[in-house]
C-alpha cells in the first residue's frame, strides 16, 4: 500500500516546523509550538496503549494475540518513558533521578528503554512468525 502524497506533505511540513519551533534563534527554551505538541503528544500516548491492549484481547491468544500483547506492554513502557520525558521536559522534574538518584535513575532508564525495545521486538517477530504459515 503506497501512502498518499498528501499525507507525506503535511508530516513534512509538521516536521520541518516542530524542528525550527525547537530552536528559537538557538536558545534551549521551549518554544510555544514545543510546548503545545508536548502536551497533545500525552493522549495519543494513552489513545495508542489502550487501543493495542484492546486488539491484543480481541485477538484471544494464539500467535497474533501473544504478539499483540507483548507489543502492547512494549507501548505502555514506551508512553510511561514518554510521558516522564515531557514531564521533566516542562517541569525540568526527573522523576527516576530525583527518587532513585542519578546513578540508579540512569539505570533503570535503560532498563525502561531495553524493556521496550525487547518487548516490541519480540511481539513483531511472533506476528512475522504467525504471517509466514
């Protein structure tokens, strides 16, 4: 399926204007753009986790199913990461280094962001599995 011309325009179009929006003449401050496309990007985070828990349950097991699933908890690790980063991104608050410390808080940032990547790849595979027979 090729993807409409159109579509590709506006997400360059967005992408160009997030990318200058961040700088502002180069000052590390969030711009107004920033700050709006930081706090919409929040109930797509939840919209997406919610909706691939539901087709990982309506998919009830087998290979498809458990692939979902593991996707889907992939997803929620990957909106709780998101979130805390907008969060320390608007309140300059880190969560994990304020309560575990730095050293432990990087840890388990990393170990977060394996989880993810573990978790989703595996769910990938197993529908790649499940596609082939």
């Amino acid at each position: 399926m090729k993807p409409p011309k159109r579509l590709l325009t506006v997400l360059f179009v967005l992408a160009t204007l997030f990318m200058y929006g961040s700088t502002e003449n180069g000052s590390t401050q969030m711009s107004h753009f920033n700050l709006w496309f930081s706090i919409l990007e929040i109930p797509f985070l939840v919209a997406v986790v919610i909706l691939s828990f539901v087709v990982a349950s309506s998919l009830k097991g087998g290979k498809f199913g458990k692939g979902m699933t593991l996707i889907a908890w992939g997803f929620l690790i990957m909106a709780i990461g998101h979130i805390h980063m907008q969060t320390e991104h608007l309140t300059g608050y880190n969560f994990f280094k304020n309560i575990l410390g730095n050293t432990m808080g990087t840890t388990a940032w990393f170990a977060a962001l394996l989880a993810t990547w573990t978790l989703s790849g595996a769910g990938f595979y197993k529908l790649f599995q499940a596609s082939r027979f």
